[in-house]
C-alpha cells in the first residue's frame, strides 16, 4: 500500500483524524486514553511511511502510549 492510499485509509477509518505535519503524520484521538474532554483535542500521531523501509507507528504525546502498526 502507498503512502497515498495508507493515508487516506486512515482518514477513513478512524473518526476525527486529520492530516498533520504536510500529511506526514495523522492526528486523532488516543484509543488508550481518549485525550480530553474536548472532542477536538487529539495528541496521538500515526506516521504515514515515506519509503519502502519506513514503518508506520503511533505515539500519543499525553500518555505516551506507542505502538508499531
């Protein structure tokens, strides 16, 4: 899958995510802390590849929860 096609997959998929950082990173709520109250608050960041080597991963900039997708 492209960056192209991966990024708006998860647009799609998860509820108020938005680009961030040029389409580099998707910003949406954390699904381990659920951010704020505030519904447009979201500290989480997905990476979106830029290579064939590159991951995907997620970090959430409140909890600090990480993975690797």
């Amino acid at each position: 899958m492209n960056a192209d096609t991966y990024r708006q997959f998860l647009l799609d998929a998860i509820p108020s995510a938005r680009p961030a950082s040029g389409g580099r990173f998707i910003q949406c709520r954390c699904f381990e802390c659920g951010d704020s109250k505030d519904p447009t608050h979201a500290h989480m960041y997905i990476a979106i590849p830029q290579g064939d080597d590159d991951v995907s991963w997620a970090y959430c900039h409140k909890c600090k929860m990480h993975a690797v997708m």
